[in-house]
C-alpha cells in the first residue's frame, strides 16, 4: 500500500476527526492546530489503536490504515472468525480463555501490523504494547455511557452490579490504566501528517 497524497490527507484527518466522539471533536481540533509532538510510527513498527469500549476504534482502523498506507486488522473480529463464536458468550462464559486467545493472536502478528484491539486490552496486555505505537482514541464519559447503554449486543463484563454502576466502575479504572500506558494521543498523532497550523 502507498502512501497518500497531501489532498488525500486532509481528507482522511478530516474524517477520522468527524469519527470520534462528536463531544471532544471540537478540542481535538483545536489541539491539532497548536504546536506540538508529531510523532510517527516507525515503519517497521506495529501500531496498536486502544481505547474504551465504543470508542470507534474499528471504525477508526480503515481511515489509519489508508493514513500510513497499510492494511489493518480488528483482532476482535479476528478471534470470532478463527474461534467460531461470539465474543458476547465467550466473555460471559469463559473470559479467561478469551484473554488468553486475545494475547497469543495479538504476538502472533508480524511486525508492522495496523490493529484495533478490544476495549479491555490496555488493562490486561499493556506489557505487550511496549514496543508498539499505540494510538489512543478518546471517548468522554458521557459518550461511552449513552453507547453502552444502546448497545445490547456487547458482553456484561461485570455482571453482580447494575449496568450503570458496571459502565462507570469500568470507565474509571481503566480510563486510570490507559493514563499510565504509553501511548500517542489522537491529536498528536494527527499533527504528524499536517502541516504547521493544523492543515493537511
């Protein structure tokens, strides 16, 4: 896969902008506008997109892909096709297994692979993402809630408390554990392929 022209650019950043929570659109493009980091991936270097649930990471994963010229993979999607199940029943029923299939799939990409992994990997692989360009895709609270609370297709990932308790204890925590990985923030990574002052 080549590499996008400057027009093609633009185009992509704008609509990887119109793809995240529309609540913290209007900040990410303030941000990139200012001076910043403008760190890219090396290329031989695999770049992992993380983030919460309903965060838009596998909407996300086609418009990075087309950025960096490189194809991408939703190891999500990946487990259900090799396993042969839903991920909504293989957490309930057996969420240990899953963690273990989600670690061994992840290893086993080849260097320089473009992957959105699942809403709870930071918390239970962030070892893993070392050596990886991990590009973080925000979601506000808010967002997450109203997204969860219409989506009845995901996994109840702690099913002894009620769904809103569920929903803000895990937003928390690993909204604690993503500040403490290493990873790139949206905007930074944007600015990467922008000229100064916030254009393609």
């Amino acid at each position: 896969m080549s590499g996008p022209s400057a027009e093609q650019r633009q185009h992509l950043v704008e609509k990887i902008l119109e793809a995240v929570d529309p609540r913290l659109a209007p900040s990410l493009r303030e941000e990139l506008a200012r001076s910043g980091p403008r760190p890219r991936p090396a290329p031989d270097q695999t770049v992992a997109i993380a983030g919460h649930r309903t965060a838009g990471k596998t909407r996300l994963l086609p418009l990075v892909g087309a950025l960096l010229g490189r194809s991408g993979v939703d190891l999500d999607h990946e487990l259900e096709r090799r396993h042969g199940q839903s991920l909504r029943d293989w957490v309930a029923q057996a969420h240990d297994s899953f963690r273990q299939a989600e670690r061994a799939l992840f290893l086993e990409l080849p260097r320089g692979s473009l992957v959105s992994v699942g809403g709870g990997f930071i918390a239970y692989h962030a070892e893993t993402l070392h050596p990886c360009y991990t590009l973080l895709v925000p979601i506000s609270f808010e967002t997450y809630r109203e997204r969860l609370l219409s989506d009845t297709t995901r996994p109840r990932l702690r099913p002894g408390m009620s769904l809103e308790e569920e929903i803000r204890s895990i937003y928390e925590q690993r909204s604690l554990l993503h500040a403490r990985a290493e990873t790139v923030g949206l905007a930074d990574f944007l600015r990467a392929f922008v000229a100064p002052g916030g254009q393609p």
